[in-house]
C-alpha cells in the first residue's frame, strides 16, 4: 500500500493542531502529579485522559473502568480502629480488600465516581504520592522477633516519617531489618539497612525486578543515628547526581561504585559534624539558661 507525501503531511498538520496544550499538573515539589494528565483541544474543551487522583486504573470490562487506591500505613503498622475504617470504606463502595507486598492494604475494584469519595471516608494519606518519589519504607517487626540483633524498628519508623513522599530521580523503595534475615526484602531494595551483633549495615542498589540485583554494602557498624544519616547521604547524593529515570543500581553501575560510595561518605562526614555542631548548640543554650 502505497501512501502518497501529501497525505503525510497534511495528517500532521492536522494533528499538531488539533492539540493545543499539555499540561501536566504537578504538586508543591514540582513533581507530576500521580496519575494525571491534562490535555486542552483547540475547541477549549478539557479532556482528563487520566485516573482519578491517587488511583490505579486495574481493568476495562465491558466499558467500566475500576480502580485500586492504597491508604499510606506507616511500616506494616496500623491502629485497630484505622483498620475497622479500611474494611468499612471497602465494604460501603463494594471494594475488596489486598494486602500488599508493600506493607499496606489495597481496596480494590473502585468505581471511577467513588474514587474521591473513598479518599475522603478514609481521611488517610495516599501510599504514593508521585511516580517519582520514595514509595515506601518497609520495616521488619526486629523489637517484636527473636531473630533480631539491634532494635531497628524506631529507626525504620524515623526514616519512613523522613522520606514519605520525598521526591526521586525514580521510584524509590527502602527497607529496614534488624537481622541478616533481610525480612521485608530489604536486599532488593533500593537502599537497604541490616542488622547484626556490630550495628546497622547500609546497603544500596537492589532490585527485584526486570534487572534482579543485590545491593552493594556502602558502610557497617554504624549506631542507629549513623545509619539514619548514611541512609540521607545515599538519598542526597542520588537526587543530585542521577538523571531523572535512573534507577539507583544502575546509577551506581554507571558511574562506578567506588565513586559513588565516596561521594556518599563525603555527605554523610557533612551531616556527622551538622549534627555535632547543633547538639553543641543546644547544650550552650541550656547552660546559659
């Protein structure tokens, strides 16, 4: 079939027109807004050729669109009266309820039109804020086991209220285990901390997707306040160096990891003395009042 240049060109010409905006609706940290995407015509009419705000389109059936929403649930940690709420709001829109493998509890199969109202009958943050954010923190039970040889799960907690949400060059994922098991997966994860008899270990660039890849140790022995600013620095210095679509493992495949664990410890010496520095302050103060 032979097409002529003529029709080519004044196909396109017609689809340039007939588009005359893009735009894509960021939040405060100038990041697309998750899910949504505004396209304007040349008629002025808006069409929203997206998802619902802080959804996730599952199928098309005979024309009906459903969707999954997933309510932020800080390590795997819920109150009894916030989980009753859950399955109250699942059954009120006729969802269904999965637990993730993110630590969180999913209410599926959503109308489009009951999307917002679940939202507002939760009264909950969105697990996800942005496709390019830290998606989670995962946290193993440690002062609950057995098995755990340093306590991580404070630390967990603190990091998961530090980076929720946190912009990324990519999705993001951390974890925190107190002992070699690496429950929670934390060894495919992004960046990683483990526990053993010496202190926490801090390991990064794991993943368990298309490109399976254990994550390289950065530092060992470190104190909980340690690990958490170790943790900051490879966070630091991945949103200042890798481009946007980088993946941490290949970021530090890319540009080798020796360079990157000095530039992580470069950072990390930084944060050391700040945190110094104000715990001096704050003694001062207190001695002169």
């Amino acid at each position: 079939m032979e097409v002529s240049l003529g029709f080519v060109h004044d196909f396109g010409i017609l689809f340039y027109n007939s588009l005359k905006t893009v735009t894509y609706v960021t939040d405060s940290n100038c990041n697309p807004t998750y899910n949504k995407v505004r396209v304007k015509t040349n008629t002025q009419e808006e069409h929203h050729m997206a998802n619902p705000e802080f959804s996730v389109l599952q199928k098309i059936k005979n024309g009906r669109r459903t969707f999954g929403i997933t309510p932020r649930i800080p390590g795997g940690f819920i109150r009894p009266d916030k989980l009753a709420l859950i399955a109250q709001v699942a059954e009120k829109y006729k969802g269904t309820l999965k637990i993730t493998s993110g630590q969180r509890i999913a209410i599926l199969g959503l109308n489009e039109e009951d999307v917002a109202k679940a939202w507002e009958d939760l009264g909950m943050d969105p697990g996800v804020r942005s496709a390019y954010s830290v998606k989670n923190v995962e946290i193993c039970p440690a002062g609950f086991c057995k098995r755990m040889r340093q306590n991580t799960l404070p630390l967990g907690i603190r990091l998961e209220k530090r980076f929720y949400g946190a912009p990324t060059p990519n999705r993001t994922k951390i974890g925190v285990a107190g002992c070699l098991n690496a429950c929670a997966s934390v060894n495919a994860k992004d960046i990683g901390v483990l526990a053993n008899e010496d202190g926490c270990i801090v390991v990064a660039g794991g993943s368990a997707g298309y490109h399976p890849r254990l994550p390289d140790q950065i530092a060992e022995k470190l104190t909980e306040d340690e690990a958490y600013y170790m943790v900051e620095a490879v966070y630091d210095y991945y949103c200042e160096h890798a481009e946007k679509g980088d993946k941490l493992g290949p970021f530090i495949d890319q540009i080798g990891l020796d360079t990157f664990k000095k530039g992580v410890q470069d950072i990390y010496k930084q944060k050391l003395e700040q945190a110094k520095s104000n715990v001096e302050t704050e003694e001062v103060t207190e001695e002169e009042i």
